[in-house]
C-alpha cells in the first residue's frame, strides 16, 4: 500500500518534470533539425543529423553582436541602478519612521499590484515628452525604481536584529557604513535573488522594450529574436528561430546556475542571527 | 571619572507610554551595578539611555563630568554587551572586534596591539579568524566581551548578557565577569531580572519596578533592610513571606528565618499550620505551610512531611514591618505596638522562653 502511493508519487513528479523539461527540449530539438525535419508531419522527436549551422545562420541574421550588446547594458545598468535607489529606499522603509512612511509603503504596495498595461500610456507620454523614446536612459532609468525589489528588500531588512544596528552605532559607524558594511551582506541572498529575478526580467523583456522603442539602434535581443520568424518570405522557419531562442537564453541559463550556488552558500553564512 | 547620573530622566515612547518617570539615580564610579527588576519595568530601557539607543524624553544624563543627554552612542565613551550577542554574522571574530576600533580611526598598530590583548583575554585565540556561526553560545558571548573591553572605555553596559547561556556556562561567565570587573576597573552597569545574579555578582543593586527606583544599596543592604514590601519579595531566594495584620499593616519575614522548633532564647510568634508541599532542594527544603494568617514559605533543614501539623516559629528581631503604603515602618514604638497587636490575632501566639504559657500545641 505504501509502495503503491510511492510509486505513484514518483510517476506524478516525473510527469511534470516532462511537461517543464518537454518545452527546452523541443526547441533545443527543433533547433537542430533542419527546415524540412522541422515542419514534417508527424514531428520527429530527434533531428537525424545536428545541424549547427542553424546557430550560425541565427546569430548572423539576427546581429546578435549589436542587441546582445543593447541587452546587456540595459539589463547590467538596470540592476546597478536599482541596486543604488532600491537598497537605500528598503532601508528607510525597514528602519526609519518619517513623515508619511506607512503612506509611501503603501503606494509601493499598490504599484506591486497593478499591471503594466494600465500604466503604459502615461508612461508613454511621459517619456517622450522627456525626449527619452529610443533612448538608453529611456529602457533603463525608469525601471531603476522597483516596487517589487523595494518591497523585498524591505523585508529583508526588517528581519535583522536590532540588536545588531545597535551594536554598530556603538561602534561608531554612521548611517551609510550600517547600510554598505552591516545590512548588505548579512541580506546578501536576498538582494541577490532579487537582482536575479531583475535580471531575468529585463533581460527578457519584450512589452517595454517595444513600447519605447522604434529603431534598431537601442533595441535588445527578446526583439530581434522575434524578428527572425518574419524573415523567411512568410514561411516561418522554426529551426533558425528556435537557435535564436537558445542563444538569447543561454546567458540566463548560466547566470541562474551560477547564482543558484552563490545562495545557498549565502544563506549557510548568513544564517546566523 | 565616569560616575553615572540620571537627573529627572523622564521616557515616554511614541505610542504615549512612559516607561521611565522622574528618574533620579547615580551610579558610582568603578562600582559593578546591577539594574534588576521584573520584565518591563524600565530596567533595560534606562541602560539603552545611557548607551544613547534611546531618545530622552526629558531630564540629563551625565557619564563623568559631561552630559551626554544628546550625544551620538558611539561618542559616550561606552560599550556594551548584549543578550543576543549581536556579532555581527558575516565577520570573523577578529573582524567583529576590528569594526569597531578602525570606526575610531586608530592607528593599524595600535588595533593589532588591542586586538591581541583582548583575543588572549577570552580565550579565544585559536578562532581569531572562524565565523561566528561555527562557535558555540559562549564563545560568541566571548567574542562580544572581547569587543567591548577592546575599546577601552570607562563604562561597559551589559543588557542581560548571561540569559543565553546554560546554568553551567552562566556561573562560569559570572565570576568570570566579576574578575574582568576588578581588572578594568571601569563602571560596569548590569541589567538582569535574575535576582540571584544581582545579589551575586554587583557591588550596588538598583531595584527597579514599572518605571520607578524602588530601593539602592548594597546587596547586603537591600536584603537584610528591604525599604519596601517589592524590595522584600523580590530579593531573596525564595523572596519574604508577607502576611496582613488587620488590614492597616503587613509582617514580613524571610523564609529561611522561620523555624519549626522553637530555639534558644526565643521571644516571636508563632504560627501552628499545616505542610501542603514539601519541595527538596539538597541540603535544605522549601515547605508550603498553611497557616491561620495565610500560605506562608518555610525554609529549613529540619525534615517534615507532607501533612504534618507544625508550628512556625518568628523571632521578632526576623520581623519587618510594613505599612498600608507597603512602606516599610522604622520608628521603634510603631513596631513594639504592632507586635504587640499580634497577640491580638486569633490562633497566633506570642511565646517567651521560659515563660511557660505560649508555646503552639
């Protein structure tokens, strides 16, 4: 009886591993097929011979070389960014009383929960009248605010001992040293999990990056990529767009293995009280 | 010179509740004071107000001859200790205690110098540079030690420091505490609601109790002449077992001066009671009697068991006395006319040796 429910546990979890999984495989699958291979009826689960050359035809139609560099930028100085207007809000929102700090907080809370769609067009209008449209300042100052990494860190903070920031101001250390020196690194695997999920959010953004652009020149990738399936004369050719889809998520893939080590090694440091 | 003084401290948080009101206290230079008092009754918030990690509402307060009533914490010349530790987590131990001085601006080889000394002064020079999370409760409390005494400051606040420690552990720091105390020889202001801890550790003991001083002196002072009936209770292990007489006044006595037999040369009252619980504590027992002037506590090293018809024997100079106000009643003539009032009580006897006519059954 107890075998039975285990077995069946096990069958229920290897079941959705595969409908996760399933998606990354296919389109690294389709990715190295060839055109024919990947519009064929019934669809080949595996490609008979690996056709790499669909990478190089990806990467050359695309410019990866010009928006992956677009994307970088825009992601890398979007998380510097919030790095420096969220931690100092979240501080003040977590430690300080100041006039209206409930209200403020409040404000952050509501933003967390309306939908871009309803503020687009204000912030349309707004940036433009700004002259910022196809600009870097316009993809990357405006999301240096984040309610989200605000509300987080937030948390973050409040959840360490008062008795520590004592210590420090009897140990001399003004407002900015508790800040960098004391508050930062014991919240590290929290302000880094909050710049992962940055990261994978603007590096993935299409909505705002479209809306608030019109050339190529500030463009990113997620834009690019998806130009590749109006290339082919009005035949989608999933191959080339699938190696495209590799290639813009390959940076994430490494980016979240890297950091998924970085902390679980925070948190056995920082575990302490 | 760093004498402590509160002068009309006053503290009122800003939800309105005052905690502290017309505080007036000095604590003397290079004493060991103990700050105790049942939880909330100002006790840790006076020390914070002295370290400068609370806003005073109103009133000054004097470390020496300055008043540091509006200065920054780490500008007082204090250190202090706290009760859960607050090393910092992401720092080795020589960090930890490093954070501090490089914030004073002194010079490397002076910080080297201090940091050698104090490493060696806890007994912690083989974890110089293990993270705090690989040490045990008392070795962190160690570290926090080390991180005080290396700022070298003429007054050292502890809030509670030992409440984290095991009982072992706990009577180890405290003479360890003590000794550091006589070495340094700076203030040392310690805040507990462990009244063993105060009796045996301070050289002055401040009772406090919701917000107001209730009585200062010396430990043997506070126990042997307990200005009130919280003082009474409260100091002393088990506290005083206090009764009513008539409403208008109350009799103290502590515990392990009440006798079950009557002893030479007696002249007292005497209680005949009944034992309800008999608790052992080793060398001696702690009996609840029931009396006909209420459950009082006997100490003693004489056996008896549960059930057992005894009488509880006073002498009169084991007798305090205290008022309608739970003030204690010092003038002599009040104190020969309440006792002799007693007589008055039903089923309490008043025996003189030799005199033949009390004794209890």
């Amino acid at each position: 009886m107890k075998l039975a429910i285990r077995i069946l546990r096990s069958m229920l979890m290897i079941a959705l591993m595969l409908i996760f999984i399933f998606p990354f495989f296919w389109m690294i699958s389709t990715s190295l097929k060839t055109y024919i291979e990947s519009i064929q009826f019934p669809p080949a689960m595996l490609p008979k011979s690996l056709q790499f050359s669909n990478y190089v035809e990806a990467w050359v139609r695309v410019k990866f070389f010009h928006f992956g560099l677009n994307s970088i930028i825009v992601t890398v100085l979007t998380m510097a960014g919030q790095l420096f207007v969220c931690v100092p809000a979240a501080y003040a929102f977590a430690r300080k009383k100041f006039a209206l700090s409930g209200f403020f907080f409040a404000l952050v809370l509501v933003d967390l929960m309306l939908p871009a769609q309803v503020t687009f067009v204000p912030i349309y209008v707004l940036l433009s009248d700004f002259g910022w449209i196809d600009t870097y300042q316009g993809l990357i100052i405006p999301f240096t605010y984040s309610s989200f990494a605000i509300f987080f860190m937030t948390q973050a903070f409040k959840q360490i001992n008062n008795e520590l920031l004592d210590a420090a101001k009897l140990d001399k250390a003004t407002e900015l040293k508790i800040m960098i020196r004391i508050m930062l690194p014991i919240a590290k695997p929290y302000i880094i999990t909050v710049m992962l999920f940055t990261a994978i959010g603007k590096w993935n953004d299409y909505f705002w990056t479209l809306i608030l652009t019109n050339s190529e020149s500030v463009r990113t990738l997620p834009i690019a990529v998806k130009g590749l399936l109006d290339v082919g004369d009005g035949v989608n050719q999933w191959n080339i767009s699938m190696a495209g889809n590799v290639l813009l998520m390959a940076p994430i893939l490494v980016l979240y293995l890297f950091a998924n080590r970085f902390i679980k090694n925070a948190f056995v440091y920082g575990g302490i009280k | 010179m760093s004498a402590i003084q509160f002068e009309n401290v006053r503290k009122t948080y800003p939800n309105g509740k005052t905690v502290i009101d017309q505080l007036n206290l000095e604590i003397r230079d290079s004493s060991f004071t103990v700050l105790v008092g049942p939880s909330g009754c100002g006790k840790t918030t006076a020390l914070r107000m002295i370290a400068g990690l609370e806003d005073v509402s109103e009133g000054m307060i004097r470390i020496g001859a300055a008043n540091v009533t509006k200065l920054e914490p780490g500008d007082r010349d204090v250190a202090m200790v706290f009760q859960n530790y607050a090393i910092y987590p992401h720092m080795t131990v020589k960090r930890n205690i490093e954070f501090g001085l490089k914030n004073q601006g002194l010079s490397k080889a002076d910080i080297v110098r201090r940091l050698d000394h104090v490493i060696s002064q806890v007994g912690l020079e083989q974890y110089a540079n293990a993270m705090p999370s690989m040490l045990s409760g008392g070795q962190r409390q160690r570290i926090a030690l080390a991180r005080a005494i290396s700022k070298q400051t003429s007054v050292f606040l502890m809030d509670e420091p030992l409440s984290n420690l095991d009982a072992k552990l706990r009577n180890q720091m405290r003479s360890e505490l003590i000794q550091l105390h006589k070495n340094l020889q700076s203030t040392f202001v310690f805040v507990t609601h462990d009244q063993v801890e105060a009796m045996t550790m301070g050289t002055d003991i401040v009772i406090f109790n919701e917000g107001r001083v209730m009585q200062t002196g010396t430990p043997k002072e506070v126990y042997n002449n307990p200005d009130n009936v919280f003082v009474a209770t409260f100091i002393g292990d088990p506290g005083m077992n206090i009764v009513s007489l008539r409403m208008t006044c109350q009799l103290g006595f502590r515990p392990q001066r009440a006798r079950f037999t009557m002893p030479e040369r007696f002249q007292g009252v005497v209680l005949p009671g009944e034992i309800m619980t008999c608790e052992t504590l080793g060398m001696d027992s702690l009996y609840h009697v029931r009396t006909t002037m209420g459950t009082i506590l006997v100490k003693s090293e004489e056996e008896r068991e549960f059930g057992d018809n005894v009488s509880v024997y006073v002498a009169e100079q084991d007798m305090f006395f205290f008022d309608m106000h739970e003030q204690r009643i010092r003038d002599a003539g009040r104190i020969l006319q309440l006792t002799q009032s007693i007589l008055l009580k039903e089923g309490v006897y008043v025996a003189r040796e030799h005199s033949g006519e009390a004794a209890a059954r």
